[in-house]
C-alpha cells in the first residue's frame, strides 16, 4: 500500500491481494534465504522510540563476521505489532519499493509490476544453483 502511493486506491480488490501475495512471497523467500545462508546469528534489541505516531524498534543482527543495524517500524493492528517497513543503512523497504513500482508503472502500468514481481517470485522459487 504505502510503495504503491495513491495507485493502491484505484486498483480492483483482486488486483491488490495478487500483489500482496507476490510482494509477500518476494520478500519471504528473499529474507529467509539470507538468514539460512548466515549460520549462526542473534538479534539484539539496541533501542525503541515513538516518532510520528510510528515505533520504531532498532535491531542489531550480528553473525559471526557481521553486525547490520535495522530499524523496524512498526503498527499496531487488532491487537497485533505488524512491521511495515525496514530500515538499513537509511534506505527502507517501503522507499525502495516505491522507486522500484513507479518506474515500472511509467514503463507499462500494473501489468509491468505484476510481471516484474512474478519473475521474481518464479526465481525465489527455483532451487539455488
């Protein structure tokens, strides 16, 4: 919703759920591919604030060679916490979306973002080479 902007509010229902389950399968297969491929890693909790009506939990992910700083805003829906966005090394998901969705809505519309995102999908899907 918030990387698609104001285009989120024209598309048809069936359309919005199809890019949410393709961004989410995106971003799943993305994430835990790199947290399998870390062997062994922990996550501490370095800080929590309230800005603009968002927490935002800073995480530090630390393996054996590393240490990546995440910034976690979060939601609260329903009586649950929901991350909608990850910030590292001051670029967020959501931005990097957003940037991603509009040059692919000004090359071919949805049909290019949804193209785009399948593609993605079908490579997350193939067994690593």
């Amino acid at each position: 919703q918030r990387s698609l902007g104001a285009v989120w509010s024209t598309l048809p229902s069936a359309d919005r759920a199809r890019l949410t389950e393709l961004l989410r399968k995106v971003m799943q297969a993305n994430y835990l591919a790199r947290i399998r491929t870390a062997s062994a890693w922990r996550c501490e909790v370095v800080s929590s604030r309230q800005v603009a009506g968002v927490d935002i939990v800073s995480v530090v992910a630390i393996t054996a060679s590393k240490r990546a700083r995440v910034d976690l805003h979060l939601l609260e829906r329903g009586g649950q916490w929901r991350v909608f966005d990850a910030v590292v090394g001051g670029v967020g998901m959501v931005d990097s979306w957003a940037e991603q969705f509009a040059r692919l809505l000004k090359k071919g519309g949805m049909p290019s973002v949804f193209q785009a995102l399948e593609a993605k999908s079908r490579a997350a899907d193939s067994p690593p080479k």
